[in-house]
C-alpha cells in the first residue's frame, strides 16, 4: 500500500507501526522519525517565518477569518505518487491542510485514495488511533499491539507516582495570547501524578488573562508553546519572565512540546513519562537534557 501523511502525528504513528516503508510523503513539519524529513514533502505553509507569538496569533486568526487556508497542498505531487491511503486530520485547524481541501483533492486522483481522519481529543483516542491507522493500512494485529503496550506503559507510569503528593500544575500552550492546554494535556499531567487546575481533558485549548493564571497559585508551570522544542519554548519563557514570575509558582519548566505534547501520536506516552519525572524525580527516573528546560530565577523557587 502505498500512503501520504498529511500531519505530522499520522506520520510518527505510521513508523510506529513498522508501516514507514509503505509512506510515499509527508508534510513539511513531519520531522520524526528523523528518515520521514526526507520523503516528499506536499504541503508548506502560508506563515511568514520569523514572527513573535503575538503576530503568528494574528495571522492564523486572520487567516482563518477569512475563510483562507494556513496550509497549501501539492495536488500535482500527490497525483503524481497516486496513494492508496490518505492520513490527515480535522481536529485542529491551524495544524494541517483542511480536512475539506483533502478530501476534494482526493476524489479527483486517478488511484481513488481513501481518506482517513484522526481527530483525537482524548489520550484514549489517540491509542485507539493506533487501532484505526493499522486497520485502514491492513494490519490491525499491529494496531492493537502498539495500544496495548502504549496503555502498558502508562499503568505503569501510574503506578509509580500512586500515593505521592499532587503539585498543582499550570500548562501554557501559547504566550501571547496565553492559551492553557486542552484536549489530551490534562489527563497526562494527572497520570503523571499531577493536577491540572484550569485545563479540560476532552476539550479545546482556550486563551485566558494572565490574571486568572495568577490566580491558579501553581505549583509547577510547564511553558509548552505549540509545535517548539525545549530550547525555543524556554526562549519564548524567558521573553516572558516578568508574567511567568507573576504566577509565583516553585519551577518554571519549558518542555519540547512538538515531540511530547502537541503532537496527538504515540510519542504523548513518553511525554507522560517526562512530566512524572519532573514531577516526581524521586519515583521515575529523570528525563534527558534536550527534553525539557528548567529555567533559573523565573520560579518562586529559583530553579535548578
């Protein structure tokens, strides 16, 4: 079979399940594994590089607004690699090509690709997804071995923080405006052995007034700007240390949000393993360096 990914998250679930020899493309973001980076790409997007957080916020809203995409597609590259299956995604508007623009595209290729949608909202949903992708690419035995030992490592993660003390933890999915994080977030800070005093597991990510962050009286702050790594959301942390110390929580910690947390693939697991290891280094073992960013004097605390 032959399959174009179309978000990033279908692309690592892909190679998760031992099907990456069987992916013809990718989108321009699909950076993992690193032997992804080099098929062809069919998308790019309409975000000028080099923009503050509060002027990319602008554009994808205006964008958005009126009704344009944030995301263009190759329809000549991909009729010309006539995939047999489509992965892509309808869940968040700002993260891949319209579900809608796919699904036209698709009913003109002469190889009459099927379409496959995953809009998890949930942790749950992104493991079933696992199930779903496997079936779509004829090998659900596969699917349901990567949920199973994904769900394995998440009880066991679990089990490992049961009885310890609770921080109350913040986390930041945006800046400028500030966005608390949603969807799958809130569950993975509670199975961590945290918890999340303003996100909603299941629900959208929302834009809040840093007063109300104030009032939270965190704990633990997790700066996890969409789609950056440690190094650029400590940066994006640091241009905001002056709001950050106003939370007056102990730690300040910037985390690689696109491999382990904006991410809806099988990857959100190791995150869950990352943050019960800055929660609890006491219990499970500590993540590497390049996962996270402990920032110094931001905290109540100082830092480490």
């Amino acid at each position: 079979m032959r399959i174009a990914s179309l978000v990033p998250s279908a692309t690592e679930t892909l190679f998760t399940l031992g099907l990456g020899d069987q992916v013809v493309a990718v989108t321009h973001e699909c950076d993992w594994p690193p032997e992804a980076s080099s098929l062809p790409h069919l998308t790019r997007t309409v975000i000028p590089p080099g923009l503050a957080p509060a002027e990319i916020d602008r554009v994808v809203r205006d964008t958005v607004a009126a009704g344009r995409p944030l995301y263009e597609l190759d329809a000549g590259r991909l009729e010309e690699l006539a995939p047999d299956l489509i992965v892509t995604q309808a869940v968040c508007e700002v993260c891949a090509v319209s579900y809608d623009d796919v699904v036209a595209v698709a009913a003109t290729l002469p190889s009459r690709p099927g379409v496959l949608s995953l809009d998890p909202l949930t942790l749950d949903d992104v493991l079933n997804d696992l199930v779903r992708v496997a079936e779509a690419a004829g090998d659900p035995a596969a699917g349901r071995r990567a949920r199973d030992g994904a769900r394995e490592r998440l009880v066991r993660i679990a089990g490992a923080v049961a009885g310890a003390g609770r921080p109350r933890v913040l986390a930041i999915e945006w800046l400028d405006p500030p966005f608390v994080a949603g969807h799958w977030v809130p569950e993975m800070i509670s199975i961590a052995g945290g918890v999340d005093p303003v996100g909603t597991a299941g629900a959208k990510s929302r834009t809040v007034a840093w007063p109300e962050l104030e009032a939270v009286e965190a704990d633990v702050v997790l700066a996890m700007p969409c789609g950056y790594d440690a190094t650029r959301s400590a940066a994006e942390a640091e241009a905001f240390a002056d709001r950050l110390a106003a939370l007056h929580a102990e730690r300040i910690v910037a985390v690689d949000a696109a491999a382990y947390f904006s991410r809806p693939g099988p990857r959100l697991v190791t995150g869950v393993e990352l943050l019960a290891g800055i929660l609890h280094a006491e219990r499970v073992p500590r993540p590497a360096e390049n996962m996270y960013v402990e920032l110094a004097g931001v905290g109540a605390g100082g830092g480490t």
